[in-house]
C-alpha cells in the first residue's frame, strides 16, 4: 500500500534553471523501524533556503501557482553541479501525526502520536522517517515541536563544543537570531559567558531583555573597542559565525588578538600563543571569506555542521540533549514565526521573497495540510 | 666582564620610519647554564625577513654604510605597533663556537665546541644562547649548521604533525623551497604520501630529481584536474601552506572536497563529510586569505608555527628529532645559500633587495665575523 500525498520538490538544470514546485509523491508504507509522519508544521530555516532557492534570481522568476522558475546565477549553478538534474525533496525538519508503523516496536510506540521528525523533505503531507529520530513530543502541539531540532540541537552543540574544547567563554554572531536567543538562555543556564554579537540597537535591546550580559553593536563606532572589552572581560577566544562571507570571523580573531597581546611582557612578531578559534556554522553571506594577517598563527577558522558534531558527539550527549530540549520545549527553546503558509503559499512572489530575505525574527512556518 | 661585538638592530617608529642597522652591543657573561657563542653563520629565513624589514619599501629607502632607512606602508605599520619604538636584535638561528659559559655542567659540557643555536639575535658577532636548545655539531662547520632548527625542524614538525592527527598524505604549497626538498626526502624515509605543488617546470624536475612522486604546476593549464589526480591517488586531505595569502589553501580545499565528492552515493548541499584541513606555517603573501563557500562545512584552516608545535609535543619528541637533524645534516638537512654576505654587506641595496624577493634556492648566508 501506499499513501499519495503533495510534496515540494527543487530542481536545478545544468543550464542554471531552477525549478521549484508542488509536486505529488507517493510514499511506500514504512517497514522495520520507520514511521509514517502526517506532516502538520515544518519551519523554513536557512539551511533550508540553501537547497530550496540558493543564491537564484527569485526578483525575476516566473510564478505559477505552486511553481517557481529562476535562474541560478554563476559560479553558483556550477558549484552546484553535485545536484544538476536531481528533483530534490526539502525541509530538515518538522512536526506531526504517526499514521503508520514498521513492525519494529520503537516505530509500533510511536502509532498516533505527535513527533517532531528529521526526514529531509519536511515541505511535504507526508513524511517517512526512523523511529530512533523522532521525539515524541506529548502534550505538545506539532507547531511548538516543529523547530526542536535543527536550532536546539545546533545551540546546544555550540555549548558541547565548548565543553569538549575546554573554553568557558564564547562569541556569537548574528545573535538576535531564534538560535541566539536560546545560545543566551543555554549559556545563563551552563555558566558559559557568551559574546553576543548583533548589528542593530533594537537587537541589543532584545538580548538585554532576556538577561545577556555582553551584546556588542557592530554599528556603533565604537564597535571594536566594545568587541575587545568584552573579550578581555569573559576570555573569549572562541565563537561561533553563521554569517560566514566577509570580515566578522576575521575582525573577532582580530579583536581576540589585540586582547590576548596586552597580556604579553614582549614583542613578537609571530603574535601571541593565544589559541584563537572562531566556527562557521552557516552562509547567510555566500560571498568569500576574508582573513588578514593579523594575528600570529594562533588562530583557526572551521565549519561546524550538526550532523557530524552529532556523529562525533555519541548517542548520549545526543539523548541528553534531546531530553533537554522536550524539557524545555515552551520556554528555552520556543520558536516564533511571522507568518504560516501552505505548500502552494509558500511558492508565492509575496511568501518567497520575504522569507528569503532571513531577517532575524521573520521565520515562516509551513503547514503542509492547511 | 662583557665581550662588545657589532649586531643589527631594527627600530620601527609610529611615524612609519623603519631603521635597520649594524650597532654595537654589549654581551654580559653567561650564566648558569647560558653560553656564549661566537657567531659564525646565520641563514636569512623568510621569518628573520618578516621582522627585519615587513614589507617596508626598500626600492625607495636610504642606504649608507651599515644602515637603511625605509618607510613601512599602512596597514602594516598601524598592525605592528606593539614593536614601535623598540630596537629589536634578529636572526633566529645560526651557528659558531661556544667561547663562555656559566657554571652550570650543561653549558660547561659546551665550551670551546662548534654549536647550532636559536638564540633571537644571530645576525650579531655574538650571541647568548641557553645550553639545552643548543645542537652540538660535532665534525660538522658552522655553516653546515647553521640552518639545523628552522626549516629542519618545521618540516619534521609537519611529518610529526601528520602522525598526530591520522593522517598519511598531505599536500605542500611552495614544495621546491629548501624546507620543501628537506619534506620530500622525510616523506620518503616515513612512508608519507606528499603532493608537492611548485609553479614552475624546473621546480618539476628539481623534486622528480628527489624522487618526488606527486608534483603538481600550478602554472599548468590542468592545474585543477593535475591537483585532484594527486589528492585521489594519495588521500591528502591536510596540507601545509607556506604563502597565506591569496587563494592557494582555498584551492586546495576546493579540489580536496572535488575528489571527496565522486565518492559520495548522493548529492548533500552541506557537501562531504570528508575532513579537509590546511595549515598555513608562512606569510610569503602578505595580502589577505580568500575562502570561497565551495567545500561544505568539513573543513579547517589553522596557523602552524614552530614554537607552540614544539612546546605541545613534547621533550622526548623534540629530542629525537633533532637527533635525527644531526644524524642527516649533510644529507636530508642540507642547505645551499646563493651569497655569504658579513653584517654591513647584509643592508647594502644590492643584497637586501635579492634576498628580500625569498626566491627559490637563492637563500643568503650571513658570516657576521666576514
């Protein structure tokens, strides 16, 4: 048997084309340990947007009713040859109803209840996905579970790298964001003095409200000595960019140097032993990322992704993390959206547009059946 | 008592003015378990040129007997300011004959030998140097050790660095530099599989001469595709960077995740999850690093410096390794030098300006007593 149901599909062609539209899918009943998932509410996260969209012109796109045509422009359609002509499912994560089991008894558990699942095509009614990855989300509704796994997990991660790395202090970019948010309270929680970078007053405001300590201004003139004081204040020689394109990883090195070099008795050329280390964690700038030979040979820049923190990290700090997050589903790790589409809206000029432009405080939730 | 010998000094004023010089310094008695050598050969290392001159412009500077005066561009002045209006000694390494020492045994042992040492100021007529980071030459002249630590050393550390994070390839950037045909005979005595990339075709045959396996040119018009060849034939997914600027790392990385790419089953917009780090150990670009968004997020770039490698592995690893620099010091670990040059011939126009242009095979040798 199998259930029929409508499901966003993206498609890029080698010559840069890049459709994305309702298509229908028909899913095969789930067998051992998987369970069919009646997708309720999904949210549009950047790492998402990077599949569904990348870098494509959608100003100038032809739309349709639930189809978008764009184009891709260079060197991204080429750098993006892996996925040319592959009609590609999207959407990390969601929630839903348990309409159907495997046999397994982990799947046969969760029959009728509502879980948020990782299934990898969550812009869908319906979604299959393993009973080992679903948490099941009790007196919680599909909307409040929909976002606890991608930015939970990631803001929790930040704090285990942490952990694991030996640093009690970290600095994060873009900090007004939903992941932000909870990085501020995880951090009030675990003792770790965090950084918080945002490019706005009313986002200062925002974090000072939910009690961060440190919250930098990158418009205020004064920026970088806010930045250094901040760092001199918590040792924070470590942090976080999803950002990723452009100077801030390089200016917060830069900041961390120039802190860690009033420290030293000598002059050195080679700059101070101070480890410096910063992670970027995402792209909402695809442009390059510029470093400047400004501070030694203490440093190190490397991306972080989830999936293979999570691989690294082992099935316990995983469970642990995961409890903590259902734990605190409707305070820490609350999610809020600015608008809810279904699968045809979210295809529109109006609903694209504006989503795509992954202003803090602006996420859409999609809602497969309405 | 002292001894009063002739050393150089540079001096960096907050105007831009950089002053380098032959001057007159006093050296006091050794003490403990310090000793005094008698400088004898001092290498000219692209590190001492960092320090020496930065990128002042020497075309332009003033030259009389035994001084040059030059002015330091922006930014480089502003980002050196922790040396301004400091008279600094130069010259990492050197040797030449212990001719004092303290009463401790370990300086003791030295006296009247024939030593490689690190001591900050070898480009001086003496030197106060600490017993223990002392390599007793044996048979061997002073020139023939006189570039026994840095590059020595640095391409052991990367052989060391390799076995300490897994891996048994790595890709080297400027292979055809002294410490690049030092890395290749290492490579081969270790069973580590090395991609060499030169820019050159006679830097092509020089390492073929060595028995290199991988060399790659960069000047090549299938550089790319001669680049990825290498990588799937050797598994290097780490490699070492002399250059820093510019976009030779981001290359590297490109084609690492290029050839990690055609091993994968299906298409992740979050690429591979092959690991991919380079290190970057040299600033022979001074210009800015450019990371392009094109390799996912498995990826690390980190500075490498010799000091902090040493201190983190270790007495017993630092000891065999310099053993090992001994035993093959007319072999593995020899250099070739283009002009021996005493300290006054050393700031002629002539001489700092080929020497400053750290070409390939033309290092200079300074022989402070002439």
């Amino acid at each position: 048997m199998t259930t029929t149901g409508k499901q966003i599909f993206t498609t890029l062609e080698s010559d840069g084309t890049l459709t994305v539209e309702v298509g229908t899918k028909e899913f095969r009943d789930p067998t051992g340990n998987q369970v069919l998932v009646k997708m309720e509410a999904a949210p549009i996260n950047p790492s998402d947007l990077a599949l569904l969209f990348g870098p494509a012109d959608l100003e100038n796109a032809e739309y349709s009713p639930g189809k978008i045509v764009a184009t891709m422009p260079e060197p991204f359609n080429s750098g993006a040859k892996g996925r040319h002509g592959q009609r590609l499912p999207v959407g990390n994560e969601g929630a839903g109803t348990v309409i159907a089991t495997g046999d397994g008894d982990a799947a046969k558990a969760l029959m009728g209840q509502c879980v948020a699942c990782v299934p990898g095509n969550a812009f869908s009614e319906y979604a299959l996905a393993d009973a080992a990855m679903c948490l099941p989300l009790g007196d919680h509704t599909a909307e409040q579970g929909a976002s606890s796994f991608v930015n939970p997990m990631t803001a929790l991660g930040f704090a285990e790298t942490a952990r694991m790395e030996g640093h009690k202090a970290m600095i994060h970019l873009a900090a007004a964001s939903n992941l932000g948010q909870m990085l501020v309270k995880i951090c009030q929680e675990d003792g770790i003095e965090l950084v918080n970078v945002v490019r706005k007053q009313e986002q200062v405001d925002l974090l000072k409200g939910l009690g961060a300590k440190h919250v930098v201004n990158s418009s205020s003139d004064d920026f970088m000595k806010q930045l250094r004081d901040a760092i001199a204040a918590t040792d924070a020689y470590f942090g976080f960019d999803p950002i990723g394109g452009g100077q801030m990883s390089d200016t917060c090195l830069k900041a961390m140097e120039q802190v860690a070099v009033t420290k030293m008795s000598e002059y050195s050329r080679y700059g101070s032993n101070q480890p410096k280390k910063m992670y970027i964690y995402g792209r909402l700038d695809l442009g390059p990322t510029i470093l400047t030979p400004s501070y030694g040979f203490g440093w190190t820049l490397s991306g972080w992704l989830l999936t293979p923190f999570m691989a690294n990290a082992g099935m316990e700090v995983i469970g642990r993390m995961r409890k903590r997050v259902l734990d605190n589903l409707t305070t820490t790790f609350a999610s809020s959206y600015k608008r809810k589409v279904d699968l045809e809206e979210m295809l529109t000029k109006d609903a694209a547009l504006d989503y795509r432009r992954m202003q803090t405080g602006e996420k859409y939730l999609v809602t497969p059946h309405g």
